[in-house]
C-alpha cells in the first residue's frame, strides 16, 4: 500500500506499552496515549491483519520500554509463529536485557536497537536519570553471546552532555561488533518542543561529523529503503548510522506506526492524525474493515519537514 506521495509501507513501528523505567531527557514518546494497553491476543491479531493488508515483513515492537511488558517474550513468539514476518526487533533501554535476551532469541527476536548515550557512569545518569550502565553493558554482552544480530547501538549526540564521547563509543562498537546509530537531537515532538531551552542549549549539527566520516569511511551506503540514512565503513570495521532530521529524510519514510492504545499513525510527530483499531478487533470486523482504517491513516501520512 502507497500514501499519497507514492511512499510504498514498508515496516510496522508497535508501541506495546508506555511503561518505562528511565526518564530520558529527550523522550518523545513514541506517539502514545497513556490508556489501557492492547491484549496479547490483539496484538497478535493486529500483526496478522497488518502483515496481510500490507504485505510486510518488518516489525520493530517499543514502548516506551517493551521488556517492561510481562508478556514480550510470548509477544514475539507468538508474532514469529505467524511465519509471515522475516524481521522481528526491539528497541530497549537495555536494563533488562541480561535477564531476557536468550527466551527473546529463542522466541523468535533477530535483532535490537539498545540506548546508549554515554560509556560514563555520571553522564549515563544525568542522561537517562538511572544509575543502570552496568547493567546495559551486561545486557549487551549477554544478547551478543545468545546470537541477537545486528546489534545497533542508539547514541544521540547531545551538545554539553555526551558530545566528547563519539570517539570513544565509535570504538566500543568496532570492538564489540556493533553498529552504532548516530542520531541527531530533534525539537518537533511536545516534550522538546515545549522546551526550547533544552534544544537550543544541547542541540549539535551533525554536518560536520557526517563531512568527517565520508573523508575517513572506506565505502558510503544510502539506506534508500529506510529513510535515505548514510551509513559509513570505518577503516576500523565501525559501522556507523547517521539519523538527522530533515525534509529528505522524512520523504524516505516507510513506516506505519501502531500505539499501545491501538492507534495507527503515520508519523511519530502527527499521532493525532492517527485512527484508533481497538474497536474494531474486538468487534471483529471483516478484512476489508481493516484494510479501509488502514487506507485513510496511510493517506494521512505526508513529510512534515
């Protein structure tokens, strides 16, 4: 199914709850309302009827923090038993990650995304308002050992904080075998929206850090399917992954969002612009309901850069 600027859908983005035990300073999230959660049994359903109506085979299951969810590992088996997606993943502040990565992988999980802003114990704290850094490190030594692959680091470079440690987390990567995601800080969203002082004060063009990394990479990639990201080869074997926003990247977009609450969204910044399919899986509405709610939340969709 394509949007009106002939975006073909390409992922699922699936909120399953908004639990989370950090209090990150640049939250956005995800787009949800903080109401009743989907059921296990919905969740599942909605997969299945996203994956037939739009024929994908991506999934990234968020939150706020999914393995906050007791039920994530039953989640992703129960989504990896439906033998329609190819790409199951997880974005995770990684706290829990040590007790859970092996039943995830077993249960069908390929891959994560894991939050790392810092190697520093007092800035990890200052960043994510937890004392929890061991902990991720063991996480992510522990999800490497059950076989999760990639592994992609989620590093938001933040102007005052963290903006000293590029370096340092570049070579953690290469060293470990991960990617590292480079992510700009954005101001869009309500929570940095509504405080400015915050982006202007830790806000950093990433240009010049991209400028730097095409003159030292040994080959440059446009993830043309995944928002037109560059991605560098270091000559150490670092994978890096630059996020920023902007108009273009916005046009690469191909993701469908889905809310804890069952709201389906095309983009992170415009949830309100979303269609609620609660109601309809519990009523259990024909195919061709789905597929209309679908239709009018994908012709929703529009760059909003």
């Amino acid at each position: 199914m394509k949007d009106n600027f002939n975006r073909k859908i390409k992922h699922i983005r699936f909120s399953i709850t908004s639990k989370c035990q950090y209090s990150c300073l640049y939250c956005d999230s995800e787009g949800y309302s903080k109401t009743n959660e989907l059921s296990v049994e919905e969740i599942t359903k909605l997969c299945k009827i996203l994956a037939e109506i739009l024929d994908v085979t991506k999934i990234k299951f968020t939150g706020g923090e999914p393995l906050c969810r007791e039920e994530i590992v039953e989640i992703i088996k129960n989504v990896s038993e439906l033998n329609l997606y190819k790409d199951i993943s997880l974005t995770t502040n990684g706290l829990l990650l040590s007790e859970k990565a092996e039943e995830l992988y077993k249960a069908g999980l390929n891959r994560i995304n894991v939050s790392l802003g810092s190697l520093k114990p007092k800035v990890y704290r200052k960043i994510y308002g937890v004392d929890t850094l061991d902990q991720v490190l063991e996480g992510l030594e522990k999800a490497k050992t059950v076989g999760l692959d990639p592994i992609k680091l989620n590093y938001v470079l933040m102007k005052g904080l963290n903006d000293t440690e590029f370096e340092d987390i570049l070579n953690f990567c290469a060293k470990n075998g991960f990617i590292l995601q480079l992510i700009e800080l954005h101001e869009v969203s309500d929570v940095l929206g509504g405080n400015g002082d915050f982006y202007a004060k830790h806000h950093l063009d990433l240009s010049p850090i991209i400028k730097d990394l095409e003159s030292r990479a040994t080959k440059t990639i446009i993830r043309g399917s995944m928002q037109n990201r560059k991605v560098f080869i270091l000559p150490n074997s670092a994978v890096v992954e630059t996020i920023t926003p902007s108009h273009e990247f916005c046009m690469g977009c191909t993701k469908l969002r889905v809310g804890c609450d069952g709201n389906l969204f095309g983009c992170l910044y415009r949830s309100d612009l979303g269609k609620n399919i609660k109601e309809a899986l519990r009523n259990h509405q024909s195919l061709s309901k789905y597929e209309q709610i679908v239709k009018q939340v994908v012709d929703s969709r529009e760059p909003f850069y």
